[in-house]
C-alpha cells in the first residue's frame, strides 16, 4: 500500500512539473497567431479562370470566418473598379478595386479559361498575351520586389510572372499544358502540385489546385486549426506535398538508369 501511495504521490509530482509547461507552450502556440491579420487581393482580368479565382476565394472568407476576421479579401483588377469578364463565355465578376502591390499580405493570380492551345480569341495563349498589354505586369513585378507581399499563383497565373520575367530561374509549376511553356520563360518547372520558392512566391498546378494553395498559406499564415477547420467545412482535405527546394535531394533512377545503359557498352568494348 505504501509502494502505491509512494508512486501515485510522484507521479502527482511529475504531472505538477508538466502540466505548467505543457500551458505554456500551448499559450505560446495560440499567441503566436493571436494578433495575425492578413489581407488578400485576388486578381481579375478579362478572360480569368472563374474556379481559379473563386475556390482561393472562397477558402480565405472561410478562414476570416473562423478566425473572427484575421482575414480579410478583395476582388481586384489593374485598372480598378469594374466589372471583369471570365473566360469561356462565363460570367463577370465585380473588381472591387485596383490591385495594390505596395499593401502587405498576399495577392493571388489566377489563370485564363479558354482553348488550350491556337490563336483565337478566346484561347488561353491569345488571353494571357493580351493581359501582358494591360498595366497588370507592371503591378505584379511591384508585388514582387514587396517584401512584405506574397504572390500566389493558380494554373496559368504562373505563366503571367513568367511573361513578365518575373520567374526566372526560381521554381514553380503551372497547369501540365502549361509546363514547357513556363520553362522557356526561364523558370524551373517542378512536377508538385504546390511549389513555394521562398516564403514569398507560391504556385499551383492544375485548376484544383488553387484549393491548396489557399489553404497551404492559411495553415501557413493563421496555424493548422484554422485549416482543419475550413476543410471539414469543404469537405475537403489538403492534397500533395509542397514542394521546397529544401532536404535531401532524391535520387532521380530515370537518369541514372540511362546513365548505366549508355556506359554499358564502353564497359563491354573495354573486355
């Protein structure tokens, strides 16, 4: 009876010990994002992919919801006010106001809707190059020399930055049309369906993906709570990896498996 009423009174002890820290570190965690407020600029222009820009969308409100306003966003264009046609034939969204790429938070690009290749009217290439005409160019290279601004990036929104030279050399993804495209631009394509190089420069592949994207830097900017909360909401969890050019390097086995083909033969001549 002693031996039991010895180990109950330490192990009372041991949980004194604890319980204070275990407080703490969760006060710490909770005051790490208590005071976190981010603003989000989502970018229209004529032709945008509706679900580009609205599931984003929808995944921030979502999160301002649950956060008690922590976030807060805008629908915005170039030019300003005005109404702003989607691609498709679809139907046309209210810019709020102009894009502010001095406003610190985060500014999300989405891609065009159209014919996936050809020079018509209303394919994607013949999109995207008359948006590189408008002054919105001028306003993303701006968000992207802010420091205080990250620039998300959905489908084809990529190959806007990349237009502009704004991606060179520096990792990202797009729609898989989309990728060889990205890579003559000068950026280096990577097979995720999220990329983030450095802190400040998101990307996502296919249409989806703005789904992630968005919920990726609400986990990343308000904690995972916050996240959980909106994908029980969707019903809806989180797909992929992000990707960082961050640990070990993996081993690429297509590339050494024609490494070792092409040193066979030397090897057989050499016999």
């Amino acid at each position: 009876m002693k031996k039991i009423l010895g180990w109950l009174l330490s192990f009372a002890l041991v949980l004194s010990l604890i319980a204070p820290a275990a407080s703490a570190q969760a006060s710490e965690n909770k005051d790490a994002f208590k005071d976190k407020s981010v603003h989000v600029q989502v970018v229209l222009f004529d032709g945008f992919d509706l679900m580009d820009a609205l599931a984003p969308y929808e995944v921030f409100a979502a999160a301002g919801m649950y956060s008690g306003g922590a976030v807060t966003l805008e629908l915005v264009s170039a030019e300003g006010k005005r109404s702003v046609p989607s691609g498709m034939n679809g139907p046309s969204l209210e810019a709020q106001a102009a894009l502010d790429p001095n406003r610190p938070g985060i500014i999300l690009v989405p891609g065009a809707a159209g014919k996936p290749a050809g020079n018509s009217e209303d394919s994607i290439p013949n999109i995207l190059g008359q948006a590189m005409k408008t002054g919105l160019p001028d306003l993303l290279k701006q968000a992207v020399d802010n420091k205080e601004v990250t620039v998300a990036t959905v489908c084809g929104g990529s190959l806007l930055l990349a237009m502009k030279g704004l991606l060179k050399d520096r990792y990202a993804v797009t729609n898989h049309m989309g990728m060889a495209a990205l890579k003559a631009a000068g950026a280096i394509p990577v097979d995720a369906r999220v990329v983030e190089d450095g802190p400040r420069l998101v990307s996502g592949g296919g249409v989806t993906s703005g789904l992630d994207v968005a919920l990726y830097l609400v986990e990343r900017e308000l904690g995972p709570r916050i996240a959980n909360a909106v994908e029980k909401l969707f019903e809806y969890e989180r797909r992929g990896t992000v990707w960082k050019a961050e640990g070990v390097t993996p081993i690429d086995f297509r590339t050494s498996q024609e490494a070792s083909k092409l040193e066979q033969p030397a090897a057989a001549s050499e016999k």
